[in-house]
C-alpha cells in the first residue's frame, strides 16, 4: 500500500511547571493511503471517514480540519490549507 499523501498537523500541549505556564507545539503528519488514514493516536479506515471540512481561526496562524467519522469528530490545528488533502479524501472515497 503506497503513501498518497502527507499533511502536516500541529498539537499543542499545556505544561505547567511550578508558577508558569508553557505552551509546547509539537509537529505530526496525517498518512493518506489507498484504504485507510493513518494518525500517530489512531488509524481510520477510508469507510469509516464521513466528511473532512476547515475552518481558518481569527488569528490565521492555525486553522482546524475537521474528521467527520462514524466514531466521532476529530480536530487537527493545521497552519497551512489542507484543501489537496481533503481533495484526496473525496476523490479516494
């Protein structure tokens, strides 16, 4: 099974050390393949998935892709447009 396509997706964490407060970024990628999408947390099978949709933020330095699935919806803070990758979802689908 050959990788289609990669999108890169950002998950911020919240640390607290004594006093402060940190926001810590770290970077992973959505793995599109022929029959399923694959996350570092979970893999979805291309059947499962109902929709993809994207909303940009005020502030335009994230945007959220939505994961419509029959488990739930699922957010991804992405800093770039994922229109080819949810292209690739419609069209595989």
């Amino acid at each position: 099974m050959s990788l289609i396509y990669e999108q890169p997706f950002v998950k911020v964490l919240r640390e607290i050390d004594g006093i402060e407060q940190k926001y810590i970024e770290k970077n992973y990628y959505l793995y599109l393949y022929e029959t399923k999408l694959v996350t570092p947390f979970k893999t979805f099978q291309l059947k499962a998935i109902l929709d993809v949709s994207y909303r940009k933020t005020k502030t335009n330095s994230f945007g959220t892709l939505y994961l419509h699935t029959n488990q739930g919806v699922f957010p991804f803070y992405v800093r770039s447009d994922p229109e080819a990758f949810m292209d690739c979802i419609k069209k595989l689908q």
